[in-house]
C-alpha cells in the first residue's frame, strides 16, 4: 500500500469516525493518532483520541477500510454507555 493510499485511508476513516461519534454519542471526536493494520491480517485502522471536555479520557474509533464502516468504539465505560441508541 502506497503513502498515498494510506493517506486517503486515513482520512476516510477520520471522517466516518468523527461523524460516527457525532450521530452516536452527539459529542466531537478529536484524533490524535492512527494505526493502520496490515491487511493481509485484517483491514483495520485504530483512530485514537478523545471527545471534546475528556481530553485525559482516551477513546478509540475501530474502522475497517475493506468495508469502510466504523467496527466499534472503545473507552471509558461512562462514554460507551452514553451511546444515544442504547438509552
């Protein structure tokens, strides 16, 4: 995979997850950092970062660029519960 490849990837990921935190937990997401899985292992990119007001609080967006989906959200037990479906 090229950088320019990687680079598209990113973004595409950093604009579903964002817009996934959005609609889900009506909050901002703010991505500090990424890490993109080989995809002979598995199509993943782990968007790591916080919410807007829980800068110390870590939260993790899991993207699969195969099929261009946020996976699932990983953090703090109080932010996971906070999903507007769940309530």
């Amino acid at each position: 995979m090229s950088g320019a490849e990687k680079k598209e990837l990113v973004e595409e990921a950093k604009t579903a997850g964002k817009q996934f935190i959005q609609d889900h937990y009506d909050t901002e997401f703010i991505c500090t950092d990424y890490e993109i899985v080989d995809p002979s292992v598995q199509s993943t990119i782990y968007l790591n970062g916080y919410v807007t007001g829980h800068e110390k609080e870590k939260i993790t967006v899991v993207y699969s660029y195969h099929t261009h989906q946020v996976r699932t959200v990983i953090g703090p037990d109080w932010f996971i519960e906070s999903e507007k479906d769940k309530q």
